[in-house]
C-alpha cells in the first residue's frame, strides 16, 4: 500500500511484508539500508509483524528502488495492500 504522507508534502509511504528477518539485527541493517537510501525520509522496520513503513520522496526513489534496497541486504519485501 502506497499513501500520499500529508505532513511531508510530496512524500509518500509504503507498507512492506518482510521475509527472513530473524532477530533485531535484521531489522536493524534493513532500517540502516533503507536510510542510506537517497529519498527515503523514514524507516521503520517491525519484527514481530515482519514489517517495514517507508517514507520516501517518489521524485528520488520508488517502490521498486526500495524492494531492490531491502533485496541487496538479504531479504525480500513486498507491498502490502
């Protein structure tokens, strides 16, 4: 799910199931990726529910860009919605 972020105009946010996180290091190198990321304003990275909420800047980045980032570091990500 891709939603518009009405306190970052022009921004928006995805939603992403993520598979093989197994402890909080996993969650925390897919937060550190997605920050490295040119465009990516935010990154929260959920274990327990193996989710990610990404606010990013869809003139700099895509979903696409953010699955491939999460990808480069091991794990898979799609959106949820």
């Amino acid at each position: 799910m891709t939603s518009p972020d009405p306190t970052t105009p022009g921004n928006a946010v995805v939603h992403l199931s993520v598979e093989g996180m197994h402890c909080g290091s996993c969650s925390a190198l897919i937060e550190e990726t997605l920050a490295d990321q040119a465009g990516v304003t935010t990154a929260s990275v959920d274990l327990d529910a193996a989710r990610a909420v990404v606010e990013y800047d869809p003139a700099q980045l895509d979903v696409g860009g953010i699955q491939a980032a999460i990808a480069d570091a091991g794990y898979a990500a799609t959106p949820v919605g």
